[in-house]
C-alpha cells in the first residue's frame, strides 16, 4: 500500500475532477472514527449542516449571519503591531480563511485560502469633542452589525480600529457566524494578545481545525454510527408535535431581561443542594411555565450548547455551536426538588447528543418540537493581555441568535439568553414579533420566578401542569 506522500503523488497525478472523486471513495473507505481527527490532504469538504443552513439563507437575507464585537482599548496601542496579530491570527485559523464554492449539483464544498486577508478600516475621530465622537463609534457598531459577509467570496471577517482620543481606540470584529461563534470570541482575544506580545510567528496552528471537523461531520452522519444515532434520537421526540409556524413568518424583536434575585437566589441554593446547576434549575422552573402554557405534562426545551465535544476542538476557531433538545417530564405531578432530579438526567442525556446538529435532527422541513431557547451562558472569560493597555467590552447590537439555532425561525417564540455577572441575572431576549409581544416574553421570565417563589417555600408540594 502507498504511503502518505506516495497516495498524494498518485492523486496529484490525476486530472482534477477524477482527483476529487478519488478523494472522496478514499474518504468513504476510511472508518469513521467517534471524534473528529486532523485531515492528511483531505482537499475541500464538505460543509457543516449549519453552514449549508445559512449559505442558504444569506442568498435572500444579506448580513443574516453577521455577528459583531468591539473593544476599548486604552493606553499606547501600537497599531502596526495589531495589524500583524490579526493577520497572524487569521493565519492560524482555517475557519477564517474559509469560503464554501458551489459545485454542479449545488452543493457547496468548503475551501482554505492559503494566506489570509486582513480587511481592516481605520478612522482617527480623535479631532472631534467627545459626544460627537462616541456617536461616530455608535454608527460604526450599528454598521458592523449589519456588514454584509459573505461565504462564497471568503469575506467572512471585517475589522474596523478607531482612533478617538491620542491613547484610546476602539476595535471592532464583524464575523460571519458561520465559522466564527461564541466560544471562538475567547480563543480569537487570547491569539490576538499573544499575537500582540510576542509576534504572529509564535502563532501555531492548532492540532484541529474547522474543515476536520466538518469533513468528520459529514462522514459521521453517513455512517452507520451517525444513522444509528440519529434514528434513536428521533424516536425521542416521535410523539412531540411539531412547533407552529407563525402565519406571517419571522421577523427580529429584542428586549432587555432581568431576573429578581430574590426568589431566584434562594432557589439556586436548593438546586445546588440536590446536585443541579443554576441553568438546570432555572430549566426546570421554564419547563413548567410552558407546561402550564401548554397543558402538556412533557415539554421540549432547545439550548445552545458549545459542541466542542472533543478537547482539541476548544482551542480552535469556528462554528461548532449547535441546539440540544431537551425534552422535561413532569408527568405524575413531582415536586420540584424530584423535577430537578429528572431535569439532571435530561440535561446530562441531551449533551451527550452533541454530535447530532439540529438541521439534520429536525431539518426534513418539519418545524422542531420546541418554539422556545433557553442559554445561561457560560463561554471561558479571557482577558484580552495586552502590555500597557486597558481593555473594556463595548455593548453592541444584540445577535441573531433565533436564525442561528433554529432550523425554522418562523416556528420560534423566543430565544432567552442570560448570563450570570456581577451578581446580577440577566441578558436579551430575542423573539419572532409575529409570534410573540414582548409581554409574553416577560411572562416566561416573570413565570420562573413565581415558580421559584413557590418551590423554595414548599420544595416537596407536587407540581400541578395546569393552567391558572
């Protein structure tokens, strides 16, 4: 059998289009193994289920999948110097150097540019009075958000460096979410600082990289591992019904939300009494607001979860995020301290499903059997270590997060998005203003507080599913 270089030499022999071919037999004859592994000479790949999702949809909907961030940095900045991290940083990372092109059959294939394309804008507002200027950074964060990227010309990042005073700029990252997402704004600030400090030459790249995991992805699902997989988590969800579809479609609503910390921090006391975290206790609390919403005795809730199943993975940058469905038993009326117990096994049962991205789970054109997300989120804090400088986070436009985790967005109510931070509980909620107002979205949140009130009053009381 040839070696390595041999089967390169032999496959390079051949003309492109049979080259391609025997790429993908050989692929087909190599076991497919549990986690993804770092391709010899794969050439493209195949897409990810949820990139193939929203290079779909950006063909009518332009910026849907822009995501934007910003950062204050205070202190003598070196510009020059930032220029070669960021480069250095796209360098490093294949998800950033990325474009899906179209083959004959319209199915996309994902490519690697071999050396990056900084695009980078600067401006120098520090001529102008401090009201004016933050009102020029302003419209710049409202314009990143709505950049229009693009995944066939390889346009998935832009940057943007303001000047506003002799030692304070601002940065500003707009990112396609289809190779860039919560989890990789960590990895990107942590090689931007090292980048920074010690030269983009230190950059190595990381043991996994995107299309490795997108190529196993891809396999995986064929085989009979992913099959077998997939028909088991269907049966799962058999019997729920499908989420209704708003008549009118999809259309972005957002709103601030806040969770009193009274009733809710004695209630996560008691869920950490019996073992559950505070997102598994504050799930179980949602679970019977829709329950009651419903009058269902089970209920299926979706959340984000990071999808970085395989160590390796968390170091690299890219588009692993996908949506666990969590379905939640409250048949037999428990009491909220036995629902919690159910609640842990649930949410320690639909992790383990990582592997399985939404899209194919539910994505035959079937709406999924939840309507409403739930996130306490949690991605690793990672100070951007620059020398000398300040760095502060800059709130921008809130994400697209329902056209991201849903299959459908018209089948969606909301997405509720909270984080836990100085001591406070709260975050944005994004909803589908065709099927929900935003009193409706309050309610859920008012609705888990009221039955935190209660279960922290009487833990052992049976929960009751019905109306009220």
């Amino acid at each position: 059998m040839a070696g390595p270089a041999g089967l390169e030499g032999a496959l390079a022999a051949l003309p492109e289009g049979k080259r391609e071919l025997a790429r993908l037999m050989l692929a087909a004859r190599r076991p497919v193994p549990a986690h993804p592994a770092p391709l010899s000479g794969a050439g493209p790949v195949p897409p990810t289920a949820l990139q193939t999702r929203l290079w779909r949809r950006e063909r009518t909907h332009p910026a849907v999948a822009t995501g934007s961030h910003a950062l204050r940095l205070t202190g003598p900045l070196d510009p020059r110097r930032l220029e070669e991290a960021l480069t250095g940083v796209l360098r490093r990372h294949e998800a950033l150097r990325t474009r899906l092109v179209r083959s004959t059959a319209d199915q996309p294939r994902l490519h690697v540019d071999g050396e990056p394309v900084l695009r980078l804008t600067r401006a120098d507002l520090s001529g102008f009075t401090a009201q004016a200027a933050a009102e020029r950074v302003a419209l710049q964060l409202t314009e990143s958000a709505s950049t229009v990227l693009d995944l066939e010309s390889g346009r998935t990042s832009a940057f943007r460096l303001l000047r506003t005073a002799p030692d304070e700029h601002v940065l500003i990252l707009a990112s396609h979410l289809a190779v860039f997402d919560g989890w990789s704004s960590g990895v990107f600030l942590a090689d931007l600082a090292a980048g920074y400090r010690e030269g983009p030459e230190g950059l190595t790249p990381p043991e996994l990289q995107f299309p490795d995991y997108a190529d196993w992805q891809h396999r995986w699902l064929a085989g009979p591992d992913g099959t077998a997989e997939l028909t088991r988590r269907r049966a799962v969800f058999a019997a729920d019904p499908p989420a209704p579809r708003a008549p009118g479609g999809f259309e972005r609503g957002h709103l601030p939300v806040r969770l009193a910390r009274g009733p809710v921090d004695a209630a996560l006391e008691l869920g950490a009494a019996e073992g559950a975290t505070p997102f598994m206790t504050l799930l179980a609390a949602l679970a019977v607001v829709l329950a009651r919403r419903d009058g269902r005795t089970s209920v299926v809730i979706g959340t984000p979860a990071a999808g970085r199943f395989a160590a390796p993975l968390e170091g690299a940058v890219g588009q692993y995020t996908t949506v666990v469905p969590i379905r939640l038993d409250l048949a037999g009326g428990p009491s909220f301290r036995e629902l919690l117990h159910r609640t842990r096994t649930a949410v320690a049962d639909a992790l383990a499903h990582q592997r399985l991205p939404v899209d194919v789970l539910f994505g035959n054109g079937t709406p999924p059997p939840y309507n409403v997300l739930f996130a306490l989120h949690n991605y690793p804090a990672v100070p951007l270590d620059l020398p000398g400088i300040e760095v502060g986070q800059l709130p921008g436009p809130p994400a697209r997060h329902l056209e991201l985790y849903s299959p459908d967005p018209a089948a969606a109510l909301a997405c509720v998005g909270l984080v836990e931070r100085d001591g406070e509980i709260g975050g944005t909620a994004e909803y589908n203003r065709y099927a929900a107002a935003p009193e409706d979205v309050r309610g859920l949140l008012t609705g888990i507080e009221e039955v935190l009130d209660r279960a922290v009053a009487a833990p052992a009381s049976p929960l009751t599913t019905t109306r009220h």
